[in-house]
C-alpha cells in the first residue's frame, strides 16, 4: 500500500491505490454528502484523495425500530479522485470537535447523524464502511469530552486505550472477512497514545490518522512505532503547520480551502514565494476596477468582486477551483524540494515571507 525510503523527518513516498500511484507529501479533500462543496467532475478533473463521511450515507429505519440501522442504499458521489477514506462522526463530532462517547461498550460505538445520536455495533459499523467500496477504512478512537483546562486521568485513558483496541480488532476481523486487502488505518490522539499502545496496535494496522490538538503537537509524530507505514494528519491545521508537520514525517493532509473561497478569499502563495501575498480578499473594493485575471480563472477579479456582492454562487466556484489548484501546485512543490533536499530552507524562506 505505502513504501516510504525516509525516516523521521519530511519524506516522500509511494502510496499504491488500485493499481495507480500517489507520490507523498500530498493531500486530501474532505467532502460533504459525497462531494467537495462547489466542485463537480466538468469544472475539476480530480483530487488525490478524498473523505466520505459514513454517516452521510445512513438510511434510517421506521421509528418504531429499537435502534436506527444503517444501511447502504445508494452509490455515492466523490470528485473524481483516485483514494477515497471512509471516516465516521465520532473522529470529529460536529467536524471540529470531538465526541464524547455515550455508550460505555468495547463492542459499541455512537454515531451522531441527521437523526441525531445512535448506538451501533462496531462490526456493524465496520461492514458499512466497507459497503461504500472505499480504499481505507479509518477505525474511530474512543475520545472523552473535556473543559478547557482540565486533564484525563490515568484511568481513562488505559479504558480509551482498550476500547480503541477492541474496536481496532473488530474493524480489522470485519475487514479481512469482507473486503480483504482493504487498508486499515486507526485514529490516534497523539497526545493520550502511549508507546506501549502503539505498539500493540502497530502489527494490525496500515497507517495512523493522526489526532494532534493543536499544531504544537507536530513533535509528538515522531514516535509513531512504525515510520514506514502511511502517516495522516487528521486535524485542520494552517498552511504553516502543514509545514512543520510534513517536516515531522507526516505523509497526508487535509486542505484548507473551502473556508477561503467561501468568504471570497483566493489563495496566492506558492512555496518558492514568488507571489507577495498569502491570499487576496475579492470582497474589498480596492477590485472594483481592477481588471486582471486571477490565476488560471480566466475571470476578472472585478468581475469576481461583482459576482460576490451579488452573492452569486459563481464565485465561490471559481474560487474553489482556484483555490484548489493552488494547493494542488503547493504539495507539488513540496514533493520536489523533498527530492532535491531544499525542503527546510524553502520551508524557513516561506513562513517568514509570509508570516
């Protein structure tokens, strides 16, 4: 699945997918209900990867039943993209916090869809996720709610710790039984893990899904147990960051772009900071007149500062697809300053022209 030459620090590699190869550093894209808000196929030809959300795709039972079942009754759609994660609610909870879990059970798990809060058997939910046809399945891990300021005792985390192995286990059986060859990479908070649980889940899985709480975190990557196996940052984290945690072997990251072209910003920076600004905000007035183009859009930027004060959805498109190439040209770059071993330095150079 992933071949890596490279150690601790940033390093390329080779992720296999259905016969097509990826080359690391790279990125993926999350989706909503199947597809990457304001892209389709016709306007962007393909993302590397990409996330659904199991339980965007749950149909629930009459309301008579004891429990909501979850079945697969209908194909999804993804940008076209050549991996697909499956992910559920309980790595996030409203996709940026994370769930505490309701039901005190190795072999149960709870689930926060449309319907609101559901418990599920574990293997139930691992046959779903393999019933989207998907390249990886992502394990959840048991997470517990926290204050501001307050810290989890010793014993809860030993019990996270064994009920994130039960389910490990019971993902990997139900995999291996349904969909052999399919990938299994378990969701780990980086900074709860202990050396003696990561190693006991090392020989059952295929890569980690990185929780870290915030970027200061990065230097807690370094002792994941096996640095050949495939590495994802599963935390929204800024393009600086993106940085720092590629420099600590990170292999996949999720990127930042839908809350940009959403509030009419465009991204502009590049690695070799070629360009003077970060981004630009279309909505300022300053591009009421200014008639050069943006990027590769082919439209005006005043053009696209009209369309937003309209508050036409043709903007936030073209922003998208900007945005997105951007990004796209970046982890480009990335993998190249890697291979040809200028990777700090350009790292250094581009946090302090843009910082």
């Amino acid at each position: 699945m992933f071949k890596t030459a490279g150690g601790p620090g940033a390093r390329s590699g080779i992720l296999t997918i259905n016969g097509s190869e990826l080359i690391t550093p790279t990125y993926f894209a999350s989706t909503r209900r199947g597809a990457i808000p304001h892209l389709t196929p016709d306007n962007y030809p393909a993302v590397p990867l990409a996330t659904v959300y199991n339980e965007d795709f749950h149909e629930a039972l009459s309301p008579s039943s004891k429990r909501s079942e979850c079945f697969m009754k209908r194909e999804y759609l993804v940008l076209n993209a050549k991996g697909v994660f499956s992910l559920s609610s309980h790595h996030f909870g409203d996709r940026e916090k994370k769930v505490k879990n309701d039901v005190d059970n190795n072999f149960a798990i709870t689930l926060h869809t449309m319907h609101g809060g559901n418990s599920h058997p574990v293997s139930a939910l691992a046959n779903d996720m393999v019933n989207t046809k998907v390249d990886f399945v992502v394990v959840p891990h048991d997470s517990a709610s926290l204050s501001q300021g307050s810290r989890i005792g010793k014993n809860r985390v030993r019990k996270m710790e064994t009920r994130t192995l039960e389910w490990i286990k019971l993902f990997r059986a139900t995999v291996d039984k349904n969909a052999p060859g399919t990938p299994v990479v378990a969701t780990i908070n980086m900074e709860l893990s202990t050396p003696a649980f990561l190693s006991s889940i090392d020989s059952m899985v295929d890569g980690y899904f990185l929780i870290p709480s915030d970027s200061r975190l990065a230097d807690n990557v370094v002792p994941v147990p096996d640095t050949t196996k495939l590495r994802i940052c599963g935390a929204k984290v800024s393009y600086f960051d993106m940085l720092d945690l590629i420099g600590k072997g990170i292999d996949v990251l999720e990127t930042q772009i839908d809350q940009y072209s959403e509030a009419g910003v465009a991204l502009t920076f590049d690695l070799n900071c070629t360009s003077r600004q970060f981004s630009i905000d279309l909505n300022d007035s300053c591009y009421t007149t200014d008639m050069s183009t943006l990027g590769d859009t082919r439209f005006a930027k005043a053009y696209l500062h009209h369309l937003l004060n309209a508050r036409e959805m043709t903007a936030q498109v073209a922003l998208q697809k900007h945005n997105l190439e951007v990004v796209d040209k970046f982890f480009s770059d990335i993998r190249n300053a890697i291979e040809d071993g200028t990777f700090d330095t350009k790292a250094a150079n581009f946090k302090s022209h843009y910082n």
